[in-house]
C-alpha cells in the first residue's frame, strides 16, 4: 500500500502542467477559414506566435492579408492613453494601417469593401473598461453589417476567476463601457464575442458570421502571466493586478503613477498624503502628459496585488483622506461614474457607505449576470476553482 502510495506521489509530482496554446498558436483550425480569402487583422503588438507576429505568420502561410486595423495604443502598441492613433502604412509590409482609436472607433464601409475576413487578436485584461473590449463590439457589429465573417483568436484573461464590480447601466454607456457587465467580468474576449453576438447587443447580430478559437489547455482557475505588456502603462503583472482598482482613481485628483517608471503600481497626490514615498512624476513616451506632471507626490507604492477584487477600502481611505482637506477628491465625477458604469459607486463612497455595504449592492445584479453569462462560456472551472 504505501509503495502505491509513492508511486501516486511521484506522478503528481513530475505530472507537467497543461502548456496553454492561444487560439493564434491553433494555426490548423483558423487557416482554412482564412484560404483564398481577402484579410484585414484587428490587432496590436500583443498579437503573437511565440516570437512572431500574427502578421507574419499569416504572410508565411500566404494568406492574402490586405489591411490592418489598429485599436488604443496603435498597431505598434506604443501610442499612450487617450492619444489619437492615426491611419497609416506599416513599414514592414506596406500595408494601409486603419486606426480604430480617434475619430473612427468602427470599421468604415470604405476600409471593409475589398475585406471578407476580418482576424481580432488582442491581449485583454479583463476589466469593462480596458477599450479592447470596446473596439471589438464595433469590429463585431461593423462585420454584421457588411456581411463579413470575423474569426477571433482567442487569450486567456489573467482575472478569469474574479467576477466583481457594478454592472453599468444603460445611461452611463460610453467607449469604457459598452455592455451591461461588471466591472471585473471574468471572461475572454472570444467569449465576451459570443454574448455580444448572443445578446444582440449590436446591430445585425444574427447576421454576423462569428468564429472563436478557443485556448487550448485553459479553465478558470489557470494563472496566466502576460508574456507582453498589453498597453505602456501596463508593463507588469503588477499594474496589470491593481489596475481594476487603480483606474478608478482617473476620475479623481489621484495620480497613479503615470510619467513614473511604476504606473498603476501607486497612488499619490501632491498636497494629500497618501503615503510616505516621495515620487516625483514627469511625462514621458507612454504618458506625455500626466496628471500632476513636474509634482512631487507623497505616494503608497504598492509591491504586491492588495486583492483580487476590487480594492474598495482603498478607494474610501483615500477620498477620507482627501475628506480631511480642502482639496477636491472626486475632480472628475462624470468620468468616475463612466468607469463605474453607475453613479451609485460615487454617491455610496460620499454617503460613507463601508466596503461590505457597497459590496452588498452589487451581489444580485452579479448574480444575475453569471446566469446570463452562462450559455456563452468555453472553459471550465478547474480543479481549484474559486471564483468570486
């Protein structure tokens, strides 16, 4: 019995965990969609085989790619936040780029008229109002609307198990934050794709032809660590961890550390302390212009994720902090409330509503949401699922 036992024991323990193969890695199930087949990539630099680009996977399979289409951040994913992306050509291929990211957010019947496939491929990370969620509900609802099939290759999301945050409603729609889920959504964009589709949440949803490629050796319990930063204010699974919080702080008076070499990796201000780290923030190529730009601030750096949901006992110690002053906290409400997808977040943190009261709000809307979800999932929940 016990030689049975360490034989059991050594298996697991030289059991090799399940390698996880993006949908742009599956090139033998997306290929035959893409033959003899005009193409235009939506995608940025995140789109990757190993060590290349889908672009040029595509090009060494011959695939007749005719156009890129570049969302936030551009084709090159160098653009910072907020920054107009221009149409342009890239100087590898010479291929026409489109930006979906400044006055055209939603393919054009001009751009689509000599496409039939359009191939999304993007880093997500997981939260409403990270905009590549966003520029895929217009590339989905442009492709139904012309008649075009999308193929969309999918990635894991690094807060898979985490479902949390207000759902937005329907006023408090804007382009981070277009569908009524939560903040914290706990799905890949191939499966946001499908409930978008599903739902009719855009125009033509039933004409729309959609393929998902789906990750191979995936559930929602899988750790994923980015191997590339998905925009350049993310460039670490840090940031990548506070960010569902941390962005909140945009709509307020609150640096988070844009114009320092540790962006979304800390919060400070100049004359509210905040913390007891002096930072001093000054523009720079991912962040030209930032909030308190040539400030010195008294900051919280963080070096370690604080939680895995939405921190709100650090949003409340900060506006109490801001309370105590005559310094404005919330310098953005409109913006706070977009993030939020509600104004009840805001108006609960001034009411001086506890973490747990907030959190109680949300609980059957959240619950409701994972119903409506459901149909639209394509990974399980893992051995060690522990979703919240």
């Amino acid at each position: 019995m016990m030689r049975y036992l360490i034989v059991i024991l050594l298996s697991l323990i030289c059991l090799p965990a399940a390698a996880i193969s993006v949908g742009a890695a599956k090139t033998d199930q997306y290929l035959p969609l893409l033959k003899g087949k005009r193409v235009s990539l939506v995608v940025n630099h995140t789109a990757r085989v190993n060590d290349k680009h889908l672009l040029d996977v595509l090009r060494e399979h011959e695939v007749n790619v005719v156009s890129v289409m570049s969302p936030e951040h551009g084709f090159r994913g160098q653009a910072a936040a907020g920054e107009k992306v221009a149409d342009g050509t890239d100087s590898k291929t010479g291929l026409p780029v489109h930006s979906l990211y400044g006055s055209t957010k939603k393919p054009t019947k001009a751009m689509l008229e000599n496409v039939d496939v359009l191939v999304f491929d993007m880093q997500d990370v997981g939260t409403r109002f990270y905009t590549y969620l966003s520029t895929l509900h217009y590339v989905l609802e442009a492709a139904a609307e012309q008649n075009i099939s999308v193929v969309v290759l999918d990635r894991p999301n690094p807060h898979i198990g985490i479902v949390d945050g207000p759902v937005l409603a329907p006023a408090f729609q804007s382009f981070v934050g277009m569908h009524p889920i939560p903040v914290m959504h706990g799905m890949t964009l191939g499966e946001l794709a499908r409930m978008i589709k599903g739902e009719s949440w855009i125009n033509a949803s039933q004409a729309l032809r959609l393929h998902v490629i789906p990750v191979d050796g995936y559930s929602r319990s899988t750790p994923y660590t980015l191997p590339i930063p998905p925009s350049p204010n993310l460039p670490n699974m840090l940031a990548i961890s506070l960010y569902p919080t941390l962005c909140f702080f945009e709509g307020t008076a609150v640096s988070v550390g844009r114009g320092t070499a540790t962006p979304f990796q800390l919060i400070g201000h100049d004359q509210v302390m905040l913390g007891d780290t002096p930072v001093t923030i000054a523009g720079n190529e991912a962040a030209p212009s930032p909030k308190l730009n040539g400030k010195t601030l008294q900051a919280q750096r963080f070096t370690a994720p604080r939680s895995n949901r939405i921190d709100l006992a650090l949003l409340i110690a900060a506006y109490q902090r801001f309370n105590d002053t005559d310094v404005p906290f919330f310098t953005r409400p409109a913006f706070f409330d977009k993030l939020a997808g509600t104004s009840a977040l805001r108006e609960a943190i001034e009411a001086g509503a506890t973490p747990s009261e907030i959190r109680q709000q949300w609980q059957q809307p959240l619950a409701a949401f994972r119903a409506r979800r459901a149909p639209y999932l394509l990974y399980p929940k893992g051995q060690a699922h522990d979703e919240h």
